[in-house]
C-alpha cells in the first residue's frame, strides 16, 4: 500500500478550488468501507481533524487543465469520525496519473470558505504534500501514479 503525507497549510489559495457538490458521490454511508480486494480503488484518509462538524469534501483528478476546478474525475466526501479521521474512497478508478484535492466543510456550506486575500479559512490538503508558499497546489506536486492492480491508501493532516 502507497502512502503520502500532507500538512495543514496557512498559505494563500486562489479562488480556484472549489467543489460542486451536486456532483459528489453518494453519501458514505451509503457505500460500503474499502475493500482490499477491490483492485481499482483509491482511499484518502484525512486524520488530525479538529472538529467533527461538517464533511471532508474531496476530488480526485486526472487531468493537469482540470486540476482544482469542478471538472474533477470523481467526487466524495465523508464525515469525521470520534477519532478525527475522514475517508474519502474512489471506486472503480482505472490505471494512471492522478492527484486529490481536500477540504474540511465545518459550517457544511459547500464551498471552501476564505479570509482576506483568499487565504483558507478552513483546513485543507492535497496528495503528495502538494503546496507553494502563495497560491494553490501546483499539479505537478500533488500527482501520483495508480497501477490499478492494487488499492492504494494516500493519508493527510489537516
């Protein structure tokens, strides 16, 4: 099993990332957990949530034009659990190049709220570590590769 890790930002993020949440995948309770037998899935487990208010909205992308922008590959999102932990699953998920984007929805708006100059006013993260110093993840950061013949679990902190 892959994994990477991610740290909570305080940096400046650009309006561009943001979540269309009519086009998340169903509800999690409503899948079953992972399954490690299940070759074409990828988990993102966020720990160090400091809060179980809201959801951890996620997207998985596989195109560098439409990395953090709502044109995402796939879509999920997951409550936090007594432990501060999120999983984000994404099922049926060819070989290739990918990378995630996150963020913790504490007032459940739908949408990643920002303080002056566009800085988050919510935990997020990104696959890989992924971060500048001003602005977003860049995708060439935060892109991984996914065989498809095994599952894969990428871990974050918020």
């Amino acid at each position: 099993m892959t994994r990477y890790l991610c740290n909570n930002w305080a940096l400046a993020f650009s309006a561009t990332l943001a979540f269309a949440v009519s086009a998340l995948a169903a509800d999690p309770d409503d899948r079953p957990s992972a399954d490690p037998n299940d070759p074409l899935s990828i988990t993102f487990v966020i720990s160090d949530a400091k809060s179980q208010k809201g959801r951890v909205l996620c997207g998985l992308y596989d195109q560098e034009a439409k990395w953090l922008s709502r044109d995402y590959f796939q879509g999920a999102k997951s409550d936090v659990d007594e432990h501060g932990k999120a999983r984000c699953i994404f099922r049926g998920i060819p070989a290739g190049s990918y990378a995630i984007s996150a963020f913790h929805d504490l007032d459940s708006d739908n949408q990643l709220n920002r303080k002056i100059f566009g800085i988050p006013s919510e935990p997020y993260c990104a696959s890989r570590n992924a971060r500048r110093a001003f602005g977003p993840p860049r995708w060439r950061d935060a892109v991984f590769s996914y065989l498809g013949t095994a599952p894969i679990e990428l871990e974050a902190e918020f």
